[in-house]
C-alpha cells in the first residue's frame, strides 16, 4: 500500500470514528464499542481489514476520556491507560448510579481493585454532566 493510499484510508477510518462517537445536535454519541463493531463491519468491502483492527489496537477499548460504569455502581471517566492492561485502567469516579448523585472524587486503579469495568456509558443514557470532571 503506497504511502497516500495508507494515509487516505487511516484518514477515512479516524473520521468515521469520530463521526460516530461525536455528539451533534441530531444524534447522541456512539459508544467507542459500537463504533468498534461498525467500523469492522466495513471490513474488507471498504475499508483495509488490517488497518481498522490496528486503529483499534491503539485507541483501547476504553480509550482515556471514556465515560464508565463499574462493577460497584460508580461511573467513572478513564483517566489514564497507556502503558496499561486494557481493561484495567485508572478511572476518575464522580457519580454513584446506585444512589443517582454525584459523589466525591475518587481515583480507582483497577490493576489493584476487585471492581472493574461493566461497560461503557453515554452521559445521555445517564442523565448526567461529566464535562466538570474532565
């Protein structure tokens, strides 16, 4: 693949994604796990098999700023996961769904915790603002 030809396509790819995880004002925003999914139904027909699974290899599965529910009713944004497992990230946790109020901060390493991811989470979904904890 010549070098254009990757940067078109890795171009192509990047934008989809964030077509599909961006909020606008006619859509809410996608969960990086169902843009995951769209983007590898595209594959091979339109977009480079191998490139895709590479984009997301690099973004995570919760890539950093990624709103989160743990498995102790906490939703957290993830905060810090390079250089990490990809499932146990550090998470900054600011709203307790089981109680449905906002909580004091608390910063969660989950490579040294029992809780751990649930899934990802749209603030819409929830009803609630995580702008000021960002």
């Amino acid at each position: 693949m010549s070098n254009y030809r990757f940067m078109v396509e890795w171009g192509g790819i990047v934008d989809i994604f964030d077509a599909l995880t961006a909020s606008r004002c006619y859509k809410e925003a996608m969960s990086t796990a169902a843009a995951f999914k769209i983007l590898i139904s595209l594959t091979p027909a339109q977009l480079d098999h191998s490139l895709v699974y590479e984009f997301i290899r690099c973004i995570g599965v919760y890539p950093v700023g990624s709103l989160v529910l743990l498995s102790n009713e906490h939703v957290g944004v993830v905060w810090q996961a390079k250089n990490r497992d990809v499932l146990h990230p550090i998470v900054k946790c600011f709203y307790s769904l089981k109680h449905k109020h906002y909580i004091d901060v608390t910063m969660i390493d989950l490579l040294k915790s029992d809780v751990y991811i649930e899934r990802g989470v749209s603030p819409s979904s929830l009803d609630i603002d995580p702008s000021p904890f960002y």
